[in-house]
C-alpha cells in the first residue's frame, strides 16, 4: 500500500513540474509572462496543461496583429477560450469590450496559431487571456 502512495505523489509532482507556461518574451520576476494570462488557473483546471510560446506582434498597415502558439500538453482533448486584448502606449485597454472570446478545441499533443488584429492604431502592446 506504501508503494502505491509513493508512486502516486511521485506522478503527481511530476505532472505538476512540466506545467509551466514557456514563451520568448519577456518573464516578470516569478517566472510568469505577464503578456500571458490564463483567468481561473488551478491545479484541478486543465488549464495548467496548456502552453502559450512565441507571442509577438507585427504592424500590417497601420495596425497590430498578434500571434501566439498553443500547445497541448496532454493526450487528451482539452477545450478552452482565448481572447487578445490590445493597449495603448499608455496602458489604457484599446476596444476591450468588442473582442469576443474564440473557442477552441485542441487535440492531445497538438499544437494551433492564435491570431488577432487591432481594432485602431493607438495599439502598442497585446496580452492573451485564455480561459476553461
């Protein structure tokens, strides 16, 4: 019975060490991307087995499009919602309230390009949130 408790927390811990969010930008001083918000992440979310990599941004025409990859680090299908939100360079929310949320449906792992636009060009810099 002791061998099964052990095996258990030993599984557990490893699990829960692989479920950082890893990106190329910039990390506050905890390690989180501060441009990468997961909203309700616990340990009983699936949530915790996504992974957000290579934010960035590019200027077409007069605006901002964002991109970021999201990995599935599961076998399992996970579904979940993301939403960009864009920012001036004052930090104000630019048109936060007209961007929906995307459905998304990710297979065990997978991998898919999330994409957005800005809806004017004050935009300066972007977050992801994503969402169960």
């Amino acid at each position: 019975m002791k061998k099964i408790a052990i095996l258990g927390c030993t599984l557990a811990m490893l699990m829960l060490g692989g479920c950082s969010s890893v990106t190329s930008v910039s990390m506050d001083s905890e390690g989180e991307d501060p441009n990468i918000v997961f909203e309700n992440r616990s340990r009983s979310n699936k949530l915790i087995f996504l992974r957000v990599e290579d934010l960035k941004h590019r200027t077409v025409g007069s605006l901002m499009q964002a991109q970021a990859t999201v990995t599935n680090t599961t076998g399992f299908e996970l579904e979940f919602e993301y939403q960009f939100r864009f920012f001036d360079k004052d930090g104000f929310s630019v048109s936060e309230d007209s961007r929906p949320w995307t459905p998304v449906v990710l297979q065990g792992k997978s991998n898919k390009q999330v994409k957005a636009l800005a809806p004017n060009p004050s935009a300066t810099t972007v977050k992801i949130f994503i969402k169960k």
